[in-house]
C-alpha cells in the first residue's frame, strides 16, 4: 500500500469512527409526539398539528386512556414505536407526567412541557399539586375514583381565554382521569438526560404558575411564558407550535 493509499485509508477510518460516535439525536427532528393531559382529548391541539404539519412536520397525537400512568405512558411508547427516525415529546398538563415517564426511550430526542407537571423520581401529581395554593377548587371525584371538573368552573380555571362556545363543549365532552394515575409515583424523570422546553401560562388556574416555574427551573428546562390559560394549545397555538419547533431544531444544531 502506498503513503497515498495509506493516508485515504486512515482518513476513511476516522470518519467512520466519527459517524459512530455521533448520537441519534443529531439526526434533524421530524416527527412531534403529542400527549394531551386529563380533562381534555387530542382534538383541541388541531391548530398546533397543522402549524407544525404545513412546515414538513409527521405530528400524532397521543390518545392515552386515562385508566393508570402505566397504562398511559404504555399507549405514548407505542407511538413512539412507530415514528421514523428521532421524536420530539410533548406533553401538556397530566401530560407531562406520562412524558417524563415514557420519554426515555432512545428515539426521544428532547421534550416539550405545555403548562405541564415536571415530576422528580418519587413525586406523582397531587404531590405537586399540594406545594402551591390551589390554582382551581373545581376538581371532584366520581364513586369509582374518577375526577372531573366542575363544568360551573370549567371556563373560568381551565379555558379562559377559549370562546364560549368551545369551553362549555370542553366542559360537556371532558376525559376524565383516574384518581389512581394522580398518585403515581415517577420512576425515571427522562428530563434528567433529554433537553427540555417549558411553556408557562402566567393565567393558568389549573397549575399553579409559580409551580412551573419552580420545577422547569428544577429541570433546566428553557422557559418561555405567555399569557395564557391552561387550554393555551388552543387559545395560542402558534407559540405553543414555535416551542416546539424550536425543541426540534436544537438537537441537529
């Protein structure tokens, strides 16, 4: 082999010692995995699936069914399982419990926190809930353990700045959660190793703001806040699409 040859050769080689080494996250983001939290299902983040659709986004939304967080985040990996290539995560409300549960599988590539819990390893929901006053007194619970909210309240503590029209559906048409998937503990905060994005409400009556802030802050989340309420994926859907395309460039740059 001659000094030429020899010299193409190695160079080869460390190229493809290089692409090896390179993690599957560099690779650019397009597909969006949404999971909706308690109350209300997957069909209000229509205006933010085609924001992000109309700029070559491959959006699914999650439909978890609300029956236990294992059950839950089992529903969201099983989409994940179906994506080409890297995911961004996102989850809004109970939502983001499911999404720092299942968020660590290896084709998630950041996640997204939409006026979302952020729980540590050990805390569950009303665990959270409890570090703050009351953002709403509306939650009640049905005989078997199910919770709602009051539909009396429904507009004012969740959809304030929802028309009318479409907060009493939400009120009327509202997933309920299982009190059990509340008192579920995190085993396995996938903030810890994923980059993530935090989008506060500062009108939010349903988590406390000064809550998200404490655990984005706790996560090292990037923060943007808007005036919002907690049904912001459809009183703002284009910041709530602008967050996440922003989580979906960062890791290819």
């Amino acid at each position: 082999m001659g000094l030429t040859q020899l010299t193409l050769s190695l160079a080869g080689g460390a190229l493809l010692a290089v692409a090896a080494l390179t993690p599957a996250s560099a690779a650019p983001v397009r597909n969006v995995v949404i999971v909706h939290g308690a109350l209300a299902d997957g069909s209000g983040w229509r205006k933010v699936h085609d924001l992000l659709k109309a700029k070559g986004y491959r959006v699914t939304v999650v439909q978890p069914p609300m029956t236990s967080l294992k059950d839950d985040v089992a529903a969201t990996r099983r989409i994940l399982d179906l994506q080409d290539g890297p995911s961004v995560l996102v989850g809004h409300s109970y939502g983001g419990i499911i999404v720092t549960q299942a968020g660590s599988a290896a084709n998630v590539a950041g996640l997204v926190y939409v006026a979302a819990f952020q729980p540590d390893e050990g805390e569950n929901l009303l665990d959270l809930a409890a570090r703050t006053p009351p953002a709403t007194a509306g939650f009640k619970a049905t005989a078997d353990d199910y919770l709602y909210l009051d539909p009396k309240v429904f507009a004012a503590d969740f959809a304030a700045d929802v028309p009318a029209g479409d907060a009493e559906f939400m009120a009327a048409s509202q997933v309920l959660p299982a009190k059990a998937s509340f008192e579920a503990k995190i085993t396995q905060p996938a903030w810890k190793t994923k980059k993530s994005w935090a989008l506060i409400a500062t009108e939010d009556r349903a988590i406390h703001p000064d809550l998200m802030r404490s655990m984005a802050r706790r996560a090292g989340s990037a923060v943007k806040e808007i005036k919002a309420s907690h049904a912001l994926f459809m009183s703002q859907p284009a910041a709530v699409a602008d967050l996440i395309e922003t989580a979906a460039e960062a890791p290819s740059k």
